[in-house]
C-alpha cells in the first residue's frame, strides 16, 4: 500500500453556510421543517426521583417501596430526549395511560433546557 504525499495533496478550507438567524429562511417564509419531521424522539414522563446507597438498591426485592421526592398531587414531567417541554397528569384512555398536557414549556425555555 502507497502513502500518499502530504505535500502534493490538494488542500482547501471547508465552506458552510451561516446556521445563525442571518442563515435562516429569508424574512416572510417559513423553514422547510419537513426535513425533520421524520425524525425519532423519546418522550417520556418522569414521575419522580429518589437517591439511595448502592447498599439498599442491592436490597430491593418484589414488594418493595421507593419512596420519590415528588407529591402525590404534583404533576408529572414530560422529557422530550431528556429536556422537559411539558407537565401532565396522568389519565387513562381505552385502558392505557396517557397524560393530559397542564404545561407547556414555551419555545425560548426549552432551548435554554437544551444547552
């Protein structure tokens, strides 16, 4: 196998458009967001969170209670790939469960969230 000449190689810098706001679709038209629609997330709800000792996971057994930091009648996060857009409370539609949307992070938060 022959190792190319670094020397004889052509070199150019890479060229990008600008993905800042000056980059965005010029003023009065919309983005194409069809390009992410497709596009899979994870969506999940987080009902509370508890620390414990290595020890006393190890101790866990069937009938077991965890008890969370969250009360009982507060609502429910929604993530969105780990960045919570949303809180809910929990329903039951056709025998699942689904949640009813109390909250919606507003655009400018989720994007601080996301950082």
């Amino acid at each position: 196998m022959s190792v190319p000449d670094p020397k004889a190689a052509a070199v150019a810098r890479a060229q990008f458009n600008d993905l800042g706001p000056k980059g965005a679709a010029p003023a009065g038209q919309e983005m194409n967001l069809n390009v992410i629609l497709d596009v899979a997330v994870t969506l999940s709800l987080e009902v509370g969170r508890a620390r414990m000792a290595i020890r006393e996971l190890l101790q866990l057994a069937p009938g077991a209670i965890v008890e969370l930091d969250r009360v009982a009648t507060e609502p429910l996060d929604v993530l969105v790939n780990g960045v919570r857009i949303a809180r809910g409370e929990v329903v039951v539609v056709n025998d699942k469960f689904g949640i009813r949307l109390t909250d919606v992070v507003s655009a400018t938060e989720r994007m601080e969230q996301a950082r």
